[in-house]
C-alpha cells in the first residue's frame, strides 16, 4: 500500500495535501484498492462552506457507493474535472491525477486532528 509521508491522513480514509491556506484532497491507495473499481464520482459542494467531518460528495464503485468526508474546516474551490470523464483516476493515481477537491482552508480550521502516514498505516493495519 503506498502511503506518501509529504501527505496527511483521515481515520475516514482521505488524503490531505496542505499548501498555504489551500489543500488539495483525495481518497487514499488502501480506500481505492477496498472499493474496487470507480465508476462515478459526485461532487456537488463547490462554493460551499463546510465543516470538518461533513459530507463533500461520494464515490460509486461497481457494488458500492461511499460518502466523502472533509478532513478539515474550509470552502470547496474547485474540483477535479478530468473526474467526470476518467474516475478511473482514482484507482490508478489516488494521490496523483486522482485528487477530487481543492479546498480553501477556514481560518478555524483544526489540522492537529490530521493522521501522519506512520500513524495512518496503524489505522488501515
């Protein structure tokens, strides 16, 4: 399972990559790998103030449909639209062409609830 350390991690098993005050968010290697093949992905909270832990879209694999969930405070900028035509990206580049959001960060944002990729790891065993 590939687990890059530059990245921060949720219990819930999204992926966080902090620049400034904007972060760039996806769904982890072990995730895409548990939900087999993705055909869908749904995101409709653009312009969206959201907080952490709410619901910022979902994913739909061939037998499932899973939500996703924000891993800190912030308002959805802009998403991933080579999602729509390819969200195969998922599967083959999670941490790469497979991001789904980019995120304004809220000023009250709390990253210290953030899993590094050691402590990630433990979680997913």
């Amino acid at each position: 399972m590939n687990t890059p350390s530059e990245l921060k991690y949720t219990k819930d098993h999204e992926w966080i990559k902090v620049e400034g005050d904007t972060a760039t968010i996806g769904i982890t290697d072990y995730a895409q790998g548990e939900l087999g093949d993705i055909v869908f992905v749904d995101v409709d909270t653009v312009d969206e103030d959201l907080n952490e832990g709410d619901v910022f879209g979902s994913v739909e694999a061939v037998k499932t449909v899973s939500d996703l969930y924000l891993p800190v405070a912030g308002t959805v900028l802009e998403v991933n639209a080579d999602l729509e035509d390819q969200p195969e990206l998922l599967n083959t580049d999670p941490y790469g062409k497979g991001w789904i959001i980019k995120l304004k960060i809220a000023d009250s944002a709390d990253l210290s609830t953030l899993l590094s990729a050691e402590e990630y790891q433990e979680v997913v065993g």
